[in-house]
C-alpha cells in the first residue's frame, strides 16, 4: 500500500505564493499519473494540474500561467507552485496518483488546506 501526504497549504494574501508538496511513502510517480485536484466547501472535486508518468503535464484553465506542476522522483515527490493565488483558489488540494503501468492503482492524499484571503 502507498501513501500520499500533502504539505505547504495555509493561509496567504491574494497575490501570493504557495508551494505544496506530495510525498509518497515508495516510488511511484514515475510509473503513474499524478494529479492535483481541489473541492471548495459545496463545490466538487475538481482536477487542478495534471503530470503523466512521461512528464506531460496539463492544468485546468483556471490556473494556467499561474501554477506549474513538476515531479521530483529522486524524492518520491510532486509539486505543486501556485503564484498570483485568488481567493477563488480557496480549496482542500488533494494529490491523487494512478498507476500506469501493472495494475492499475488508484492513491489519494488526505489533502491540505488553502485560504486565499486578506
């Protein structure tokens, strides 16, 4: 069984930076696609940015040119920099990995908070 855990949410200004992090407990990353997905309180979840196990990677409209996704495999880690944060990106981040290769499994984070407000 692997485990995900995010870090690096928390409070920030609108304008400001956040960077989190996804840890997981064995190597995986590079053999799966990982997304970051958020859930704003009565809103769904919805998938953020996206890394393949290739290293493409796609982002919801809403926050192209403003978050980059990138993978470190080395460190079994994916990250997540958010710049120029709205209080629109207010969410619960969830990190989420689907194995590719094998059979498929399917890992979810326990999430990490993010307020955009002043």
């Amino acid at each position: 069984q692997v485990q995900l855990v995010e870090f690096g949410g928390g409070l920030v200004q609108p304008g400001g930076s956040l960077r989190l992090s996804c840890a997981a407990s064995r190597s995986i990353f590079s053999i799966s696609d990982t997304g970051w997905y958020r859930q704003a309180p009565g809103k769904e979840r919805e998938l953020v940015a996206r890394i393949t196990s290739g290293g493409g990677t796609n982002y919801a409209d809403s926050v192209k040119g403003r978050f980059t996704i990138s993978r470190d495999n080395a460190k079994n880690t994916v990250y997540q920099q958010m710049n120029s944060l709205k209080p629109e990106d207010t969410a619960v981040y969830y990190c989420n990995a689907v194995t590719v290769v094998g059979h498929t499994r399917d890992y979810w984070g326990q999430g990490t908070q993010v307020t955009v407000s002043s």
